[in-house]
C-alpha cells in the first residue's frame, strides 16, 4: 500500500503555509513535504508538525529567487558561492526539521552558456553537496523537470540525471523520480522505474494533463502503485499536484485508485 506525502506548496494553499499542516493531518496524511521552508522560522514548522504528528520527508536546497521566476541554481556558473551558502543553510533546516533527504534544483540553462560547463559546474556543486549532507546523515536528490511547465530547465530526462548521478559517483546521492515530469518529457513510466529503481529514493505524482490529481488524466496509477509495491519501493509519494477544484473534495482518488 502506498504511503502517501501532501506537498504543503500545491496542497491546502487557500490558507496560509503555516495552517496546511492542520488540515493536512486533518485529511488523513502522515508525512508532508514542501518546497522551501526558508521564509519561517525552523522553530515554528517543527511545532506545526509535531502538534499535527507529520513527519516531514523532504524540502529543498535554496533555489534562488523563486518569486522571479528562478528555478534552482545549481548548474549557473555564476552562482557557486550562493549555491554552496544554501547548502548550509539547508542543512541548519534539515536538522532543525528531522527531514532526512533534501531536493536540489538544477536551473535553467542560461542560453549563452555552453552545456559542457553547465555539467561541470552541476556535477562539482552536486559533489560538494553530497559532501557535506553525508556528515549530517542527510541524502540529496536530484530532479528532472519537464521543459514545457519550465522552459530550458537543465535536468529533464531521467537518463541524463542518471548519468550525471554515476559521474558524481556520491553514495548519498539519488534520483527523485516526479511521474508527471517523466510522463511529459519521455513515457514509458513502468520501464524507467524498472530500469532505474536502485537510483530512485523518492516519488511524486500528478496526473497529465493538467497537473492535477490521479485520475483525471492519462495515467494508470493503480498499476504504477502495485509495480512500485513490487519493486519493493518503502518512501513516501509525494502529492504534488493542482487540485482541480479544492484540495479535499479531490483527495477521494486515494480510496478509489491506491487499493
């Protein structure tokens, strides 16, 4: 049976950040994730998990500025020391938080720049990263993203981020595999997880198209759920999807596609 995340930055957002761990648990979720804690206080998220009984199970390194339109710095030559400063702030969360695995972001390749130094910068910011979570006990992922919902964003196929995971070569670092991502870019959801499970350390999920939940799109998740199952697959899911309508008249697809 599938365990399943509410993402606090897609979910429940009619109300305040702070106020979508209540109704998350309220809902009937045991673990959330977030994209970034960064704008409050380590303090006050720990009490909204703990006074809701959440685990958290993952959130992001710093991804640059959000609000213009950044989406992750890691692949910007220009941007090592930022990136490498987030890295510690990142960390300062993770223990505050009892999160275990933290997210990072590739960005958008700026047009002007050459691939090969994008790698490069990538692969050494993802070696410097993997670096000093390990001394926290921490695991990092990395993330493919389409490039229809975020045009020109570095890492967008699986294969290459198992590429880049091998030339790395960190024992803490993995995939997190977004199934609506893969559905975008590539397809063949079942044979990627097949091929790349030992890689995957996290899963997340929206149905195509629309983004929204499982269900009102193309893809089978009943049949993803029991291949996972039988993958032997024992994270969290992710929920990172727009509800169509609002975020607790939708969540019916858990009974009615995880059996």
């Amino acid at each position: 049976m599938p365990r399943f995340a509410a993402n606090l930055t897609m979910l429940f957002n009619e109300v305040p950040f702070l106020d979508r761990f209540e109704l998350a648990a309220k809902a009937g979720f045991k673990a959330v994730e977030f994209l970034h804690p960064y704008a409050w206080p380590s303090e006050e998220i720990r009490r909204r998990l703990e006074a809701n009984g959440l685990t958290l199970v993952l959130h992001n390194l710093p991804s640059g500025d959000w609000e213009a339109g950044e989406r992750g710095i890691a692949c910007l030559p220009d941007r090592i020391e930022e990136f490498r400063g987030g890295v510690a702030r990142a960390i300062e969360y993770a223990q505050a938080l009892g999160v275990s695995q933290l997210n990072c972001l590739a960005g958008k390749a700026p047009v002007s720049t050459e691939d090969k130094v994008l790698r490069k910068t990538f692969v050494e910011n993802l070696r410097f990263a993997a670096k000093e979570l390990k001394t926290s006990k921490l695991n990092l992922l990395i993330e493919p993203i389409n490039n229809f919902d975020i045009p020109g964003f570095y890492l967008s196929r699986t294969a290459q981020a198992v590429d880049i995971l091998e030339e790395v070569g960190s024992e803490n670092l993995f995939l997190q595999y977004d199934i609506y991502h893969a559905q975008r870019m590539e397809g063949e959801l079942a044979a990627t997880i097949r091929k790349h499970f030992a890689h995957i350390r996290h899963v997340q999920l929206a149905d195509n198209p629309g983004r929204n939940e499982p269900g009102t799109g193309e893809i089978n998740f009943p049949f993803l759920f029991g291949l996972l199952d039988s993958l032997g697959y024992a994270g969290w899911i992710g929920c990172e999807y727009k509800p169509a309508a609002d975020t607790v008249g939708g969540l019916q697809w858990r009974q009615q596609l995880a059996q």
